[in-house]
C-alpha cells in the first residue's frame, strides 16, 4: 500500500509571541477573516506563542500589517 502525503501550497507563517490560541484578539482577527473571504488557515502552536500559516500571501502581509499596529497601540498605551 502507498501512503499519499497530502501537499499545500503554502504563503508563509507568521508567530505571535506570546498569544494562546484562545486569546480575544486572534478569535477576533479568524472570524473576520473568514468573513471577509473564507480563506484557509492554519493555526499551530509556535515555539513562543502561536503560528498561523496562510496559503495566500495577500492575507499574511494584512495580518502581519494588523499586528505591528496593535503592538504600536500597545506600547503607547503603556507609556
């Protein structure tokens, strides 16, 4: 018997240290993501928090946009 390895073409990953798969934020970004266009992606536990690996590099760049302006807004805040 032959075993098939199933392949996926794959845009990149991006992890967010320090976020559980459970966190408000990353619910809140997947559910508008899947509204916004049902898009696959795939969520993995990262060695430093969690990693989400997306098949389209359009939605990577949007994501990795959205968290460098959370964590902008964050560090303002503490200041």
């Amino acid at each position: 018997m032959v075993k098939r390895i199933k392949q996926e073409d794959m845009a990149g990953a991006l992890e967010f240290e320090g976020v559980t798969k459970d966190d408000p934020r990353l619910q809140e970004w997947l559910e508008e993501h899947r509204a916004r266009n049902g898009g696959k992606l795939r969520i993995a536990l990262g060695g430093k928090g969690v990693r989400v690996i997306f098949s389209k590099e359009a939605d990577m760049l949007l994501w990795q946009a959205r968290s460098e302006q959370a964590a902008k807004r964050k560090k303002s805040a503490a200041s």
